[in-house]
C-alpha cells in the first residue's frame, strides 16, 4: 500500500538528502511545495509532483498554500524539514485542515527552546545536564566576569554551517568585537572553547523517548571553519547517549532532531552544544549505515511501532569530500565498492537529470558578472 508525503518548504537544500532516503521505498510518493519555480529538485525523477508558490513573508498565506496542496492531493503526511517551516507549522498547527496529517512534532515552547540557544543553555544548566561553560552577552557581566580563552562567540538564533561563530585567544580581541558591533547586545553567547573534538547524535524520537539514533564523528573537513563535516565515521559511546538521553526527555522531544557534542579531553567527559531541531545534512550518511531517519520518521508519525535497529561502524563521503579524498590518495579510486556504498556518487548516477539540472545552475551562477 502506497503512501504520500508533502515536503512543504521544500526549497531549503535538506531536500536533496531526505529525498535520497525516501526514494529507496517505492511505496512513498513525494510531493514537493516551495517558492523557487525553477527548482532544480522538480527534474527529479523520484517526485510525483512540485508546486510553485510564490516566496512570502506572510505566515498565513504559506499555511492556506499548504491547505491547498491537501485538498488537491491524497496526502497522509505533512512533513517540513527546516526550523522555519517546522516552527511556523507547530506554531499555527490549528490553521491546518486536516491536523492529524501532521508529522510528530515536539511542542512549540521546547521547540523555541531548542533553537534559542540562549534558552537551550538556561534549560541545560536548570536540568543539571552537561554543557559548555557560557553566558549571553550582557555588557555588566562581561565587564566584571573572568573566564578561560579561548572563547567561541555565537549568535543566539542560527549558526547553520557555523555562519556567524567566531573564536578569540584575548579579552581586549573579544572588547574590539563587541565595540564595533554594539548594535548586537544580548544575541551572541559566549562560550568558553573546549579542547577537544565534535560529534553529532542524530536521533527520532516520541515524547521524550530515543526510539532510533545514529552517532558520528567528522574525519574530514572543507576549508571553512566550524562547518560541517563532509565526511564521518559512525560510532557507538554509551555515556554520550546517556547525555543526549538526559537532553531529550528533559524536552520531551517528539520528531527528529541532531544533537551537536563535544569531547571535553581534559575532563573526558561529553558536553552539549547545541540542538538542530530539523533534518541534517548527512542523511545519506546515516541511511547508508543502515538508518532511513525520514521514512521511519513517517511510518512512526503514522502510528506505527518503530522496532529498534542497530547501524554500521561505517565511514561515509559525501561528493565534496570523495573528491578531496582522492586528491589526497588517488588509489581510493580504485575502491569501487567503498565509493558505491559509501559515498554521494550512487545518489548522483542514480537520478542523473537532477544533479545535471544542479551542476547547470553552479556554472550559470559561476558565469554571472560580480
């Protein structure tokens, strides 16, 4: 029996990824909704249809265009993938027809937290739960508060792909900062800068409960700083799940989510950094370990029992790091059973027309005057 699923901000680039995942169900149907006409994921070949709506700031209008693809279509599950998206729905969930169409979701005031990371560090230090030392900018208590450098700085609200995050060694650096961005006030946290390593734990869940979850760690990066990894090793810690666990029933967290960690090497313990309360860039990576987070995700929210599956200690690339990874090694291209299984490439061959449709618009912007 076939089921279908409408993607409605399926502008944001998660989309590529959790398509990827689906698409290995033949009986999901994908239905996609966003404000980019010439959407290069329309050219897919696994979606049954892509609907036009033009880009708006009135959260209303974007809900009555929702409305509208479930009275067109025989959709079961409604499914964002971004915070806006996935906030907005949470938060105006009564402006949709047909609620129970909803994919599960935690509540809008844990939501808010999770993406605050002001709230969230306030929430882990009420809960006893295991973080980085911090404290959001305030001038009084910056004035007259001593703590360790390095220090990372982040914005409050979105730092996706560590846009916005900046690390000073002295105070006087971190003073010539905020002097000249005064008009920032209270939205950067200061944290102090851990030595150590970062490590991501990818979880579903249902009130408060991990039914399923990956862990991985970065072994390669490109050549922005605090970005992430395009490739990842998957690995197993019980303490650092035992943190995560703490995390998610302290939120009573329903859905996805991913959880961003770091290994304190000096005190070997684990500390939360931040949660990403939507899908994550390496979902291809998780399903080839043996994890399909986003057709789990909707066979749960469709009242079904999630059995517990164990995943594979793997390594994954996505294309970016296959192609830095053989650069660095050229025998690697020789291992085509590790590219086919491990990497981006099978995604690519495996829906031509897109990824074609996508490298046209890189090199259409590439030939754009500056």
């Amino acid at each position: 029996m076939k089921f279908s699923i409408l993607i409605p901000d399926a502008e944001k680039n998660y989309v590529f990824a959790v398509i990827n995942c689906l698409s290995q169900v033949s009986r999901v149907d994908i239905y996609l909704m966003s404000n980019e006409e010439h959407h290069s994921i329309k050219y897919s070949k696994h979606i049954k249809n892509h609907s036009y709506y033009p880009k708006t700031n009135d959260e209303t209008v974007w809900l009555s265009n929702i409305n509208n693809e479930l009275k067109k279509y025989d959709i079961n599950l409604v499914m964002p993938i971004f915070e806006d998206g996935i906030g907005t729905i949470i938060k105006y969930k009564d402006s949709i027809l047909f609620k129970d169409k909803l994919c599960l979701m935690p509540s809008y005031q844990n939501f808010n937290t999770a993406l605050n990371k002001k709230l969230l560090y306030q929430h882990m230090v009420k809960n006893k739960i295991s973080c980085c030392t911090g404290f959001v900018f305030d001038k009084y208590i910056f004035n007259n508060k001593e703590f360790r450098f390095p220090v990372l700085i982040k914005p409050v609200k979105g730092t996706e792909g560590g846009v916005g995050i900046h690390k000073f060694y002295k105070k006087k650096e971190l003073e010539q900062f905020f002097a000249q961005n005064s008009d920032f006030s209270d939205a950067f946290l200061i944290e102090e800068f851990i030595e150590g390593f970062d490590l991501s734990c990818n979880v579903l869940c249902k009130d408060g409960e991990i039914l399923l979850y990956t862990i991985q760690k970065g072994i390669l990066f490109d050549d922005k700083p605090f970005s992430s990894p395009i490739g990842v090793k998957f690995l197993f810690d019980l303490r650092l799940l035992k943190e995560v666990e703490i995390l998610i029933k302290s939120l009573e967290w329903s859905g996805i989510a991913n959880i961003d960690i770091r290994y304190d090497s000096i005190t070997d313990n684990f500390k939360i950094i931040e949660i990403n309360p939507r899908f994550w860039g390496s979902l291809e990576a998780s399903l080839a370990a043996g994890i399909n987070f986003p057709y789990l995700y909707c066979l749960l929210s469709s009242g079904q029992k999630i059995e517990k599956q164990e995943y594979n200690f793997i390594e994954y690339l996505n294309f970016n790091a296959l192609v830095k990874a053989i650069k660095n090694d050229k025998k690697l291209i020789f291992h085509i059973k590790f590219i086919l299984n491990n990497t981006q490439l099978k995604f690519i061959l495996n829906d031509p027309k897109l990824y074609l449709r996508k490298l046209y618009i890189r090199f259409k912007l590439f030939l754009r005057p500056k």
